[in-house]
C-alpha cells in the first residue's frame, strides 16, 4: 500500500485523510507542486521548492516546515513507496478553518506529498504529436490571479480543458487577455519557426515551468538561437514546429491547431532534437 506523508507522518493511503473544512478543498486556497522521479532520483527539487515557497509566500502562506525539512520529507517519503519512477504532488492546504474565507480562521496549514505514477497523453502522441485547438476562455488575468502562483484553484485550465476534449483534442492553448498566446492547461508551448526557438516570455502571464527552463537551457546548450516573445495565434499556425513542456508531459510535440496543420504535420528536427536532450538530462546521474 502506498504512503502518503502529512504534515510529519506517513499514513497508508487509505489513512491519508484530511478535514473537509481544509480551505484547500472549501476554497482552493492552497498551492502545491508536481515533481518527476527519475531513475530513482527526485528532478530538480531545489527549483520546485523555490516555487513553491514564492507561490505561498505571494498567497500570505506560512508553510510550517523549512525548505530542508520539507525536500527531506520529500526524499523519504519516495523512499517509503520504493519509487524508481513516478510523479510526487506536493501539497499545501491553508488548513482547516471556519466557513468563511478569512484565512486567518484556519488553524494550521496541511502538507502532503503523494507519490504515485503518471501518464498525461497516450504514449503514441509522442510520436505522431497532438491536435490541439485555442480555448475561447482565456488565462487568468495577472493581476486576478496571477498565473505564476501555482494554486490548488485550476478551474481556468479545468474549462480550457473540458473545451479541448469536448473539441475531440487532448489539449488546449489558452491565450492570455490581450490575445497573444500564453500556454496550454497544464504545460508551457514552444514554436520553431526559421531555426528559432520561441517561447511566450512570463509577461504573457503564465507559469514559470521547471521544464521549460530547463528546455531553454537545453537549447542555449545547443547554441539554438531561443527568443522569449510575445506571440500570437499566426505564429502558431505559421510555425514550423510546435511542442508543449510540463513535468508530467515532458517534451510533447503539436503536429495541429484549430485545424491547421503546424510545418509538415509532423513531429519536427528541432523537437526530437530537444526532446532526445531532455531524455539524456532527466537520467543523468551527476
Ligand atoms: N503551466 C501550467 C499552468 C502548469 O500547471 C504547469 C505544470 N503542470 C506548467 C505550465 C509546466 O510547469 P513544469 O514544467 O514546472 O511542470
């Protein structure tokens, strides 16, 4: 049976169990984390803790542990559930409270971590890539709910989600409120286009993705020219390759959007490219 750590105790799954009055679950007042394990080995856990501890401070959150106890519970609780592969979601609650919002109400923030497995697309889109159309809800305002938090309230990406699928596509790109494109419901996008790599930069309104900074790292590595830019939907159709990034994701190429063909219709050079880089990187042991 897997365990689930809360706040300093590991608990079978069955046990793991929180108040219903936790704000988390009354008001989605929390933040919380996603973190790969590779080859037995937690991926950049420094970094996801960084944003963590940024999201909660922005939200008046006091996380009860320090980042050493919390990346310690971390490891040991990949360690109880004998992971060599998986997916870690950390979570932190504002706690249970009154029915009201006041936060100042809840008595003491909940930290989780579960480790369990993921798989996001089916494995064959890897290969042949995704269809994915633009959502005609936009992302979250900056300055509503800034989309650098990452908060446990994702009904933004739930209903861009919802249209992908009801649109018979695994994926959404949501634009941000001045119509240039921001990111997709849980991944960040990339475009190729004449050898260049470009990205939305985090003005766009979205959130700074562990993986897409590491797949601008990659390029730069690579000496491919990267531009962080605003863009919008005609770059997307005019671009030569299209790829999302995202920690349980990875590297996912786009071959189509609205309907529309992106470069050949094919997964490009560039995205296998990156992709084989990102491969090697999640396993090195160094
Ligand atoms: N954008 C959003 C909205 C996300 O929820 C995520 C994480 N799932 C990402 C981008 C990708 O971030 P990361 O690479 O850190 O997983």
């Amino acid at each position: 049976m897997s365990k689930v750590w809360i706040n300093g105790k590991l608990f079978d799954k069955a046990e793991a169990k929180i108040s219903v009055f936790d704000h988390g679950l009354l008001y989605g007042d929390g933040v919380f984390e996603g973190i790969r394990i590779y080859a037995g080995k937690v991926f950049r856990l420094r970094e996801h803790l960084d944003r963590l501890y940024e999201s909660a401070r922005h939200i008046f959150l006091e996380i009860p542990f320090s980042r050493e106890q919390i990346a310690q519970a971390v490891l040991d609780t990949v360690q109880a559930n004998a992971k060599q592969e998986g997916y870690i979601r950390l979570v932190v609650t504002r706690g249970p409270g009154t029915l009201g919002l006041d936060p100042r109400k809840c008595s003491e923030p909940q930290v989780i971590i579960i480790v369990d497995d993921i798989s996001l697309y089916p494995p064959d889109s890897y290969e042949k890539g995704l269809r994915v159309i633009t959502a005609s809800v936009i992302r979250n305002h900056p300055n509503a709910l800034n989309p650098r938090i990452k908060s446990l309230n994702y009904l933004n990406n739930i209903l861009a989600k919802i249209e992908a699928e009801r649109a018979g596509c695994p994926e959404a790109i949501m634009l941000n409120h001045n119509g240039e494109v921001a990111e997709c419901t849980a991944d960040n996008i990339f475009l190729v286009k004449h050898g260049i790599l470009r990205t939305p930069h985090l003005a766009a309104g979205i959130l700074e993705g562990v993986t897409r900074n590491l797949v601008l790292e990659l390029a730069r590595e690579a000496k491919i020219p990267v531009q962080e830019t605003a863009l919008t939907r005609h770059d997307v159709y005019s671009a030569d390759e299209c790829f999302l990034t995202g920690t349980a994701a990875e590297v996912a190429p786009i071959v189509e959007c609205d309907g529309r063909p992106i470069g050949n219709g094919k997964p490009g050079p560039l995205t296998r490219q990156l992709r084989e880089r990102f491969q090697q990187r999640v396993r090195q042991t160094t």
